[in-house]
C-alpha cells in the first residue's frame, strides 16, 4: 500500500472517531435535554451551571428558557393562593352584612307599618337578595376561573339531574302560568352532580322567566356517541342572532329582558361549570318563536 492510501484510511479512520464522537455527545446532549423537559414537568426542574463548551448553544437556551418557565409557574402559583385569600375573605365579609340586613329587613315587616313603609321594606328585602346571590355568583365564578374550584366528576342518571332541576324551578313555574315537562331518559353522565345541577338549573330558570304566560319549557336528554345531549326547550321571547354568540358573557343582558330581573351571570355560569367537565352547551333560537339550549356531558 502507497502513501497515499494509508493517508486515505487515517482520514477514513479519523472521520469514523469523529463521527461516533458527534453521535455520543448528541446523545448525552438529548438526554440532557429530556431530563430537563422531564423536572419541568413534574415541577422540579432548576438551573444547573453549565460549562458552554461541552454543550450544544440549544441546550444552554433550553436551559434558560426552562427557568424562566419555572419562576413563572411559582408566581403564578402565589398569584393563585393570593386570589384564593381574597376570595374567601369576600365571601366571609359580605355574608353577615347581607344575613343582617335580611333579618332585620325581616323584623320591620312583622312591624305595624302603613303600606308606603311595608313596601319599601319589601324593597329593601329584594335588594339585599339580589345582593347576596351576586356575591355568590360572582365568588362561584371566580374560583372556577382560577381553577380554585374543581370538579369531582362521578357516574350520575340524568333523569335526577332533569328531575332535580324541574322541581327547583316548579314554584316559579306555576306562578307565571307555565308548563314544565320532563321527558324520561335512562343516559348516565360522568360529572359532578352539584355543579351540573346547578348549570341545568340555571337554564331552566332562564326558560321560565322568559316564557310568557300559557306558555311551556320541556327537558329532555339524548345519548349520543360520546356525549349526552340535555335539551331545555321553551316558547318563550327567543332570542335574536345578533345576540346569541354574547349571551354567554359574564353579564351580559340582551335588549329584550334589560328591565326584567336578572344579573346576567347564569349562562356564563353554565359555559364554566360545562367546559370544567369536557362539555359545552349551545344555543337554538329565533325571536318571537322559543329557544332551545343543549348541554353536552361526557358519558366516559
């Protein structure tokens, strides 16, 4: 063999060291970088110092990127357990105020009082209400916001969950002269029932405020494939097209019902309570002619 062909095969030999070299250290590089995405994860990760020339430039700013990650999460977290303080101190400041205000409010109508007075106590009563279902309204959507509250989803019949929703809003039915209908339904859920009662409730009690006198709101249920389809139907004052992508906004109240009562806070309740479980709820309607609100539940 001449010299240029032992020249050929320690070039040869040289590029073969090389190359299982880069081939090694892309792998120690890799794992580096998995372990890294790894202590990320699982909420542990912290920066180690590197030596800049034994490391790839992408790991030393996967590095620096996952630290920055990391510190983020950690304000988040004590953003988090501030928001949960004030929520609870809200919730604990305003509920003796309010009971108070109610009792009392409670004692000067068992008073001797001229009809001018007892209806401005009556007032005075509704008012403090009205005040206390927005506190918890709005401390209810706040912990669901902030991901405070979960839910603790379980296998539930829907015929409990239709029957539970009729019966609440019964009383307000047959005031206002309107049919309330269950229809029977052997569909299970996987949810947790007190929230999901209270997102169904919530529709219901919108259907019978908003459905003249003689008219009627009909619930019924619909397995379909992955979901369970819960329909809350009614003849009432529709709804326009313009407004049915808004009225799930937190208070939001369409042209029509602005001077009926009402905070405009238990659809966006709905949506919430829905998408903390895999569901979601949409909208049917037309003006003058009814609307129908369907509330997807995961069946698995």
């Amino acid at each position: 063999m001449d010299f240029y062909g032992y020249l050929i095969g320690a070039v040869g030999l040289i590029g073969l060291v090389l190359g299982l070299w880069m081939v090694l250290r892309s792998r120690r590089t890799l794992r580096r970088l998995d372990n890294m995405l790894t202590a990320a994860i699982d909420g542990g990760f912290s920066e180690d110092t590197f030596d800049e020339s034994a490391l790839s430039a992408v790991e030393a700013k996967m590095s620096r990127f996952l630290s920055g990650c990391a510190a983020a999460n950690r304000d988040l977290s004590s953003e988090k357990e501030s928001i949960k303080a004030l929520i609870a101190d809200i919730s604990h400041q305003t509920k003796t105020p309010i009971a108070n205000i109610l009792l009392y409010a409670s004692l000067l109508s068992e008073g001797d009082l001229s009809p001018a007075q007892r209806e401005q106590v009556q007032a005075l009563s509704a008012q403090a209400e009205k005040l206390s279902f927005l506190v918890q309204a709005l401390v209810k959507a706040s912990r669901l916001e902030t991901g405070i509250l979960t839910m603790t989803p379980a296998r539930h019949g829907v015929q409990q969950l239709l029957d539970a929703a009729a019966g609440q809003a019964a009383a307000a039915a047959r005031s206002r002269g309107v049919r309330l209908t269950v229809e029977e339904t052997d569909c299970t859920v996987l949810c947790d029932g007190r929230w999901t009662a209270e997102a169904l409730y919530n529709v219901v009690d919108n259907g019978v405020k908003y459905t003249p006198f003689g008219g009627s709101v009909r619930l019924s249920a619909t397995a379909l494939g992955q979901f369970c389809r819960i329909d809350v139907s009614d003849t009432g004052i529709g709804i326009p097209e313009a407004e049915q992508a808004s009225i799930f906004q937190r208070f939001y109240r369409g042209q029509a019902v602005r001077e009926q009562e009402g905070l405009g806070i238990g659809l966006y309740l709905t949506r919430e309570i829905l998408s903390g479980q895999g569901g979601f709820v949409k909208v049917s309607s037309k003006a003058g002619r009814g609307s129908t609100f369907s509330l997807y539940l995961p069946r698995n």
